[in-house]
C-alpha cells in the first residue's frame, strides 16, 4: 500500500483517522470506542454557534456527538464569538471553542470555566490600509473592533504590547460590527482591522487591505493554539464521562476539518452558515485543524497570560491561571487513545 503524503499526511494516516471519524454522514460508522465506556450521565450537551467558522470542528462534530452518545444537542446562537465566554462562565454553555486571549481574561476575573484541550492554530488575522506596514504603524492610528473586550481587540491590543506599543493609549480605537469595518477599510476611513474567518479570506478575495500579521504563518502566533476547548466548571466535574466524549468528538472532527476540507466547508453551508463555499473551503484548507496532537495548550494559557500581564490586562500571574483553570487530564487520555 502507498504511503504517499496527501496534502501533508501519509496514506496510512488518513486512513486512519478517517477510521477513527465516527458518527455518520461523511463522517463513517457509530463510535465503537463510546460503546465499550461507561454510560453518559447526561446526554444533553449545550454549546454556541456564532459568525466564527474557524470554530468549525465543534459544529462538524454534530454527528460525532451522537456516536458518542448525546441525543440532546443544541447550539445556542450568539451574535459574536465574545460572548463565548459568558455562556460558558454561566452554563448556558456546556463545553465551547474560544479564543485563548478572551479564555484567559474569564479565568483571571475568576469565571467558573475550565480549559480542557487545545483545538487549532492561527486563525486571526490582522490587515492594513498602505499607511500600516508594520504594527507599530499602528500608533496614532485608527482600528476598528467589535467591542472593547471582543476578541479582535484581545489579540490586537496584545500584539500592540509585544511591540512597545501601549495599546490604552497609542491607537484610536472604534467599535464597529465586522461588515461595517471592512467598509471602512476599504474605504480608508480606519487603518486597520482584526479578522477571523471567514472575514480575512473575503477580505483577500475583494483586495481590501494587506495583511500585517497571518497568525497561521507568523511567529510568535502561529506557535501556539488560537482556540482552545473550555467547558463550565461545574459541568466538568459533574459530568466528567460527557466532558470526555465531547472533547473527543470535537477533536476528530478536527481532524475531518484537516482532512475532507472540501466536505466540511460544503456542511458548513449546507447548516446555514452565512458565509460563501469558496470562504469556508479556504477556511478549512488555510487552518492547520490538525496540529492539535503536536502543540501544547499549557505553553499556548502561558505565552497568552504572560502577554496579557505584560498589557496590564490581567492581574493573575501565568502559573495561577494554569493551576486553577486548566484540566489536561481527558486530553492525555485522548491523545494515548486518538493515535494515528
């Protein structure tokens, strides 16, 4: 049998984590793994569906829930990914992609939220109009976010940090909904923009801008996890069985992300995402989805805490928020058992 790369994976791999792909659909057979553990001691599992399509894996993994087990799953509908972690800190959530800035910042304002695994790399980027090549171009300058405290100014006023820059006072910043922004940019009425898909590959589709910053590509971002799986605490220690197979579920469907791209993007707008095929396909193609076994997430809430500290954006230090808001122990499991 040939074991030829294909688009980076040998033949034996895909196999093999095609295989271990359970739960219907394109997705394969009923997850014989789930069958032989103890039973669920709930199978109703709540998570959040926003515009993000980088959080694909936790909405391809539908089917792979139900091969775990779960009857009961609802995607509660949020307008913005920032409200993730208030729906996790509250319960309306069970178990959630987010990004690591925002994770962070819950757990140093001690939000009951637990992160269980790391998801994928680099999915942010960050574009500007010709008066911005560098992000320390971005003093005096003018950007646009959802919020302050929305993800996009998380990870810009972090970068900003990393740089020298003081990002309460260096930037002006304006709160804008996405669309509106990438008008303005296009327009050059702001000078830069934050994007996560499927903003920054429209953005590269209708030439609106350049690219600063490609946390796909660019140290030191695409060296560490983007999102992360985080779960409500209480949810967690209740339900550890359920917590367990969800994160297994999500982390396959990782895999399928990385391996049937063309599959996933077509599922994403078959389940009525806003977004063109020709972004989602992209989306799938450009994030590494299936890195997940090679990073470590301890390394990722490190490098974040650190760089929020140095922001003066959280007051906990690095080992506080790894000790008390983090959980490896079902990542361990699922690593010795997910093996391809």
């Amino acid at each position: 049998m040939s074991t030829e790369p294909v688009d980076g994976w040998t033949r034996r791999k895909f196999l093999g984590t095609a295989a271990l792909a359970g739960g219907g659909a394109f997705l394969g057979p009923h997850s014989e793994t789930a069958a032989a553990e103890p039973a669920l001691e709930t199978t109703k599992l709540r998570l959040v569906r926003t515009t993000s399509i980088c959080q694909a894996p936790q909405y391809v993994a539908e089917e792979l829930l139900r091969g775990e087990g779960f009857t009961d799953i609802q995607y509660v509908p949020k307008s913005s990914p920032g409200e993730i972690g208030k729906a996790l800190a509250s319960g309306e959530a069970n178990i959630n992609l987010h990004f690591a800035g925002p994770l962070i910042l819950s757990l140093d304002a001690g939000d009951p939220i637990v992160i269980l695994s790391g998801s994928h790399v680099g999915c942010f980027e960050l574009f500007g109009n010709d008066s911005v090549r560098t992000i320390r171009d971005l003093k005096g300058k003018t950007v646009a976010v959802p919020g302050i405290g929305s993800p996009p100014y998380v990870f810009l006023s972090i970068m900003a940090a990393y740089v020298g820059l003081n990002p309460g006072k260096d930037i002006n910043w304006i709160t804008r909904p996405a669309a509106e922004s990438m008008r303005l940019l296009a327009e050059s009425k702001i000078d830069a923009f934050l994007g996560f898909p499927p903003e920054p590959q429209e953005l590269r589709a209708k030439k609106i801008g350049h690219a600063l910053v490609n946390s796909v590509v660019d140290r030191p971002w695409s060296q560490y996890f983007c999102c992360l799986i985080a779960g409500n605490r209480e949810f967690v220690q209740k339900y550890p069985v359920a917590t367990k197979r969800a994160t297994r579920a999500i982390l396959k469907a990782a895999d399928i992300c990385s391996l049937k791209p063309e599959q996933s993007a077509r599922f994403l707008v078959d389940k009525g995402f806003k977004t063109e095929y020709d972004y989602a396909y992209q989306t799938m193609k450009e994030v590494p989805y299936g890195k997940w076994r090679e990073y470590d997430p301890e390394d990722t809430v490190r490098f974040y805490s650190l760089r929020l500290h140095e922001a003066g954006m959280i007051k906990s230090s690095p080992q506080k928020i790894i000790s008390q808001g983090t959980d490896w122990r079902f990542l361990k499991e699922l690593k010795r058992e997910l093996k391809a």
